[in-house]
C-alpha cells in the first residue's frame, strides 16, 4: 500500500512512526477496527496482542491508555498506581480534540500535542501488538518496547490480574 492512498490522519501517524524508527507498516483493513475483537478477528491474532487506546481525564488532563484488548482499564485501580485523583473515560469531542482521531482509530502517536501516557505491561506478553493508526480501518505492528519509546508511555499494570 502506498502512503497516498492511506486516510489523511494515517499520514500523520506514518510519519511520526518513521521519525521514531517503528519499521512496521500500516495496514488497512477492509471492515472497521474499532474494537479489539474486530482487529483480532481481521488480523488473525490473539485480542490481547491487540493494543487498544483508550483516552481518559486524569486531573482534568488527557491521558491515552495503551491497554491489552483481552482486558478493561480498572480506573481506581490506575489512579491508585499513578498516585493521581478519579480517572474518567473521555467523551467523543474531547478524544478528538486530544488526540486529532476518532475513537476507534486512536494511534498512539501523530497527536496535536504531547499527552500523558500509560502503556499496560500486560503487552509485553506478546511479540507483536497491533495498534490503531489514525482510522478505524487502520491498524500498524510494533513491539512492546517500540510501543514504549513511541509513546514515552508509563508503563504500569492497568487492572489487578
């Protein structure tokens, strides 16, 4: 796939991936991605090597969760790891607003501005993730500890396994 026939927001992503080194390439997908279930059943691989982002407000600020798909984000129990007040799920606008993406298509990079980042270390388990790339129907291969240097991303357990 050439990058001029990648949707607009998945340029962005695709160069910010090439200016930190993520040698992966993004792929499109036929039918949407925007659930771990969906990518996993597109791509033909477990859903908890599918790296869903999910954007939160803690302390009033943006915070993109990289978060394995074979699990929910424990909010009290991230909050208490991160030594922060209530973490909350984000509404639609203010994903967008954050990040320049849809949900469901939320990369983990090519963003406006820098946000605060927790990567799960429950994504170490897998030798390749899969994340969006700036679309739903878009989804780009990295590992762990790209997924690590391309977010500057804390990485932290988001739920008590």
């Amino acid at each position: 796939m050439t990058s001029s026939s990648l949707p607009a927001r998945s340029l962005a992503v695709a160069e910010a991936l090439a200016a930190a080194g993520v040698a992966g390439e993004i792929v499109v997908l036929p039918d949407s991605a925007r659930t771990a279930a969906e990518a996993a059943a597109a791509l033909g691989c477990e859903v908890g090597a599918i790296a869903n982002s999910l954007v939160f407000l803690c302390d009033g600020e943006p915070l993109l969760v990289m978060t394995s798909g074979a699990h929910r984000v424990d909010t009290d129990y991230l909050a208490e790891q991160l030594g922060s007040g209530r973490i909350a799920r984000a509404g639609a606008d203010r994903v967008r607003e954050a990040t320049g993406q849809a949900i469901g298509g939320v990369a983990p990079t090519g963003h406006p501005a820098p946000l605060r980042m927790v990567v799960d270390t429950a994504l170490q388990r897998y030798e390749v993730l899969w994340t969006a790339a700036g679309h739903p129907h878009t989804v780009v291969p990295m590992s762990y500890a790209e997924l690590l240097r391309v977010t500057d991303g804390t990485p932290s357990a988001v739920t008590v396994d």
